[in-house]
C-alpha cells in the first residue's frame, strides 16, 4: 500500500525552495485505487498534497517557505482563522483564478473569492471529497476562560483520496467528536501545548480513531517521540515523525 514512487522527484524542487524556514522531511508516497498521493510536509500546521495532478494546500503560511516558487494550487483548505493557518499573502502567491479556497466563517472576510464549510458540511471538489469535522478545545482555554479554539468556530478535513481517507485534524485537542471519524487512513493530529494536544492526548486520539498512518504536526516543542512510546502497544497504528513543527 505505500511505496516510493517516481512521481516524488518531482517534488525534488518544492522542498528546495520550501527549505528557507527550516529543513522539510522528505515527502511521502501512498499507493491508491486512483493513483499515487505525494504528501510534502511544508512545516507547522501546513501540507501540500498531490494527487492525480489535483495540488491540495492546507493552511499554507509564508514563514515557512517562499510561495511564489511552489506549485500553484488548485484547491486549498484553511482550518481557522488564525494568522499562522489564515496567510492571505501565502494563499495569494498560489491560488489562481480556478483555485478552490475552502474557509471558516470566521476568515471568510479576509480572502476573496472563497467559500465557508461548517462543521458537517461535506462537498466534492476537483474530483475529491472534502469533510468539515469540528476542532476545538475543551481543556487549554485563555486567562479570560475563553477557549483557544471554541467549538464551531474551527474546522479539521477528511479529504478522500481514491479509496484512502486522510483526516488533517486542524487545532483541536482529543474531542468526543472523533469517535465517529470512520474508515481513517492517515490521521495528522496536533501536538504543540497549549493550543493543541498533548502527546498523551494525540494518543487517546489516535485511539479513538484508529488510523493506519499517524503523522503527529504542528509539534512545536513537544518531545514527538514521547508519542511513539505512547503508542508502541497500537499495533494497528504506524506512527511517522516528520519535520512538522
């Protein structure tokens, strides 16, 4: 099911120029019933998929690379509106006038020409499907008791690919919600105190969920490898460390 593959040269040149913000993981490969799904792994909350000539970004953000020389982009997903998941001068430099631009209410003012998913909203786009499921935290929250990331507000993505479904989970931490993600894939689940998860947490997740594939993201300076150890007795679940902080 996953194997290298020739279509990951081409990528050759995208981690090139991604590389001004930090050295990226190289990308990865995943078989499918439609093709070859390349995942490059841009840094932070950010990924660049591609899959049957479809360039899928997620929060695309310009401290991590120099966007005018990435491919242009023919759908991209944006999480929730804050600045590091919602960079208008990111997402300017690769849409073009076809691009598909998915938002949250809350950042629909900020970029023209988009369209809002809510949390249950499902929609195929460009010849794959995309799913809005709720982010949000219950237990890191503000001084002033407000969460970081209130429920409603924020989106994570189940985006399918061919037979493979891929659940980018957005800020969130382990909510009941995710008991009813079904048929996951490749689950990427944020780990990065205090917004997101802790490694504890992503595991309960993980649990919850069950993918074959788990990518921990958005890491930060969180000790990632407190997760595999997490989860060395999930033998149904491989964890992948990628350069994602």
């Amino acid at each position: 099911m996953f194997r290298s593959s020739l279509s990951l040269m081409l990528f050759s040149l995208v981690l090139a120029s991604a590389a001004a913000a930090q050295e990226q993981s190289p990308p990865d490969s995943i078989r499918t019933s439609a093709g070859d799904l390349v995942i490059t792994f841009l840094g932070h909350g950010s990924l660049l998929f591609t899959f049957n000539g479809t360039t899928v970004y997620v929060d695309p953000y310009s401290k991590l690379a120099d966007h005018s020389k990435l491919p242009k982009a023919d759908v991209i997903l944006i999480t929730h509106e804050h600045r590091d998941h919602l960079d208008p001068a990111a997402i300017e430099k690769v849409r073009t006038e076809k691009t598909t631009i998915v938002l949250t209410e809350a950042g629909a003012g900020q970029v023209s020409g988009g369209m809002v998913m809510k949390n249950g909203d499902v929609k195929a786009i460009k010849g794959i499907t995309v799913e809005a499921v709720p982010a949000y935290n219950i237990v890191s929250k503000r001084e002033n008791g407000q969460p970081y990331h209130p429920k409603g507000a924020g989106n994570g993505y189940i985006i399918t690919f061919g037979d493979k479904r891929v659940y980018v989970a957005g800020d969130t931490e382990n909510i009941p919600d995710m008991k009813g993600l079904k048929n996951i894939e490749i689950a990427f689940l944020p780990m990065n105190l205090p917004y997101t998860m802790t490694p504890e947490m992503v595991a309960d997740a993980a649990k919850m969920i069950q993918p074959k594939v788990l990518y921990p993201y958005h890491t930060g300076e969180t000790d990632v490898a407190k997760l595999s150890v997490l989860m060395k007795d999930q033998k149904g679940v491989e964890v992948r460390i990628r350069r994602m902080q």
